[in-house]
C-alpha cells in the first residue's frame, strides 16, 4: 500500500504502531501499556484503544494471530513492514500544537462570579491531584533506577518523559498551592487589588516572555 492509498491515521494509531513496533501485544496488553506508559502523553478512551488495532490490521499496517490458551483464543497484534514505514514516515512530520485542558484554571477565569471559598477548593483540588500524581508515579520511577523496566534499552527516552511531567505536576502542586493561599486571604472575587504577590507573578511572567539568550536579535 502506497501512502497516498493508505487510509487517514490519527495520532492514536501512530501511538499503537509505536507500541507494536516494540513488540506484539494483544488488545488487552495495549490497553494496559497506554494506561502504563501513555496515560499523560496521549489519554484516549479504553474503547477506542480495542478498536483501534483493528483498523491497522485493515489498513495493512499491522496484523493479527490468534493463540489458543486452554478454553481461550487471544488475538495478539503485529507491527507490519508497512506499518514501520508508516511510523517512520509520521516521525518526520511536525508535531501538532500542544493543547492544555485544566478546568480548575477555567474555574480561575470565571471566578469572579462566584466566591473566593469556591476558588479555593479548585486551586486546592487540583494541587492535591497533582501531589497524587507524584505519589503515584514513585514506585515506577525507583523501578526504572532500580532495574530500567521492562524496556531498559529505552531509558534515555523515558526519563525524559519522567522529567518533564514531574516539574509539570511539581509545577501544578506549587502553583495551585500558592494560589490558594492568596485567594484564601480574599474577602471577594472582585475589588481584589493587585499587591505585591500579584504583581510578582505577572513580572515574573515577564521575564520568561523574554526572549532566550541569542533569539530575537
């Protein structure tokens, strides 16, 4: 199949074949790999990610057989040589635009028609999820010092994802925090004149607006 036969892909089927192109899985295993390894960088619904491996099996990029465990049949999934072409070809293409979906910054927004004590509890809600998330991924982490997990020939790769959504959620932990702690000394959501803790953050703001050493002449 040449592509421009090949039928359209979306980021989710890239997702797959990058996982079937480590080794084969069955449906059951994808989804439990996402839900592992992909939960925060591409979340998708369990439903799609069945469905999903058939319409790579339909579009030749990658294929299915069948194993047969005591009263069971499995399907197990496999990356094909189109399949790989087509991962490497999506490689080399632009990534899309970041999107942020954070209700509890929604809530921010709007915040002035209800009450500081409202605001509150979303800031605090969202910094205590973040600090779950922490919790939750430590005993991952110690194993990946401890023995690199089951793909230790891509550590390089994974602490780099580690890296960055532990300074997000650090960041999300702080920051919603702090937020609290101010919005807690507020009598209302109007009116709310901007002292010296409000000016330091859009200051702040500022400065990493600035151009990095050596961009923007």
């Amino acid at each position: 199949m040449t592509t421009s036969s090949r039928p359209r892909l979306t980021t989710t089927s890239y997702a797959l074949l990058g996982l079937l192109a480590l080794q084969p899985w069955t449906a059951y295993e994808l989804t439990q790999q996402m839900r592992r390894s992909l939960h925060y960088i591409w979340p998708k619904s369990e439903s799609l990610l069945y469905t999903e491996p058939k319409k790579l099996v339909e579009a030749g990029l990658a294929e299915v057989t069948h194993q047969r465990r005591g009263d069971r049949t499995r399907a197990q999934y496999h990356i094909t040589p189109e399949g790989r072409r087509a991962l490497e070809e999506w490689l080399d293409t632009e990534p899309a635009t970041p999107l942020f979906e954070i209700e509890a910054m929604l809530r921010v927004i709007f915040a002035d028609q209800g009450t500081p004590e409202q605001l509150v509890r979303s800031l605090r809600s969202t910094a205590a999820w973040a600090e779950g998330e922490l919790a939750r991924a430590r005993p991952q982490i110690e194993t990946y010092l401890a023995t690199g997990g089951p793909f230790p020939e891509r550590l390089h790769l994974i602490a780099l994802i580690v890296g960055f959504y532990s300074e997000l959620f650090d960041l999300i932990r702080r920051f919603f925090g702090e937020a609290a702690d101010l919005a807690e000394k507020w009598d209302a959501t109007t009116g709310v004149p901007a002292d010296d803790h409000l000016r330091a953050m859009l200051e702040r703001a500022l400065r990493l607006a600035e151009p990095a050493d050596g961009e923007g002449g």
